[in-house]
C-alpha cells in the first residue's frame, strides 16, 4: 500500500497535490484487489458521498499515469484496475461467476517466447486474461 506521505510526494513531483478523493480512490482500489471504475466509486462513497463518478474516473487515470495503478479489460465493460507494483499475473476471469483469480505469468512463457520468436510480438502480460469457468462452475449445467 502506498502510504499518505508517499503518495504525496508522487503528486508533488508532477506538481499536484494530495486529495481526499486521491487518497480514497487509490485505497479503494489497493482494498478491492481488482475494480471497475464503478465498484472504486461505491467503496468511496462509503466514506465522501458526494464523490461524482466523472472524478473517479480521472482520477483512476491520473494514478495510472503515475504507475499506481493498472487496468485491464476483464469483460466487455468498464476496465478493471489494480494496484501496479504488485507482480504481474495473468487474469483467470470465470463466465459464469464473475470471479478473477491470478496465476503466475510463467505458464504463459511457451507461449510468449514463441511469439516473440516466430512473429516478432511482444506480449503484455500484465494485461492477459483468460475466460473459461473455475473449479465451482465447471460442472454445472448451462442453462
């Protein structure tokens, strides 16, 4: 977690400033794990109501920009945001519950040494994710 004091001197760097609202959205973000821009406004709004959705999603860029945070399009909505620094991992996103679980990027590696190899790609790790259904939902019936 980004402490108050680091957080500020990151702003301050760039000439900004440390506001309630940037300290709320970043810690939202860091307690959620992995977070639409909307889910980042209920959490805030737990605590300053009057927090418009417009401001937290400029302010989901600005801490991106600054390399707080990350996002990464887990569904066909809103992007997903966590925190940067952690480790990259490669997304699991399970269809039918809706629940994102990490695997390390190294089982991606074949696949990423090939590409680069054969089509001159460099893959992005940090923002791959995989669809399919977890170990709860394998077995049960579509409907």
């Amino acid at each position: 977690m980004v402490s108050d004091s680091s957080l500020a001197e990151v702003l301050r760097a760039r000439g900004l400033r440390l506001t309630a609202q940037r300290q709320l959205v970043l810690e939202a973000v860091y307690e959620l794990g992995h977070a639409t821009p909307e889910q980042v406004h209920n959490a805030v709004r737990e605590t300053a109501a009057g927090v418009n959705i417009t401001t937290i999603y400029r302010t989901l860029e600005l801490l991106e920009d600054l390399g707080l945070v990350t996002h990464t399009h887990l569904s066909h909505g809103s992007p997903t945001y966590h925190a940067a620094g952690n480790h990259q991992h490669v997304h699991l996103v399970c269809r039918s519950c809706g629940e994102v679980t990490e695997i390390e990027p190294s089982v991606l590696q074949p696949l990423v040494d090939q590409l680069a190899t054969e089509r001159g790609f460099r893959v992005d790790v940090g923002h791959v994710a995989l669809f399919g259904d977890c170990r709860n939902c394998e077995g049960r019936e579509q409907g």
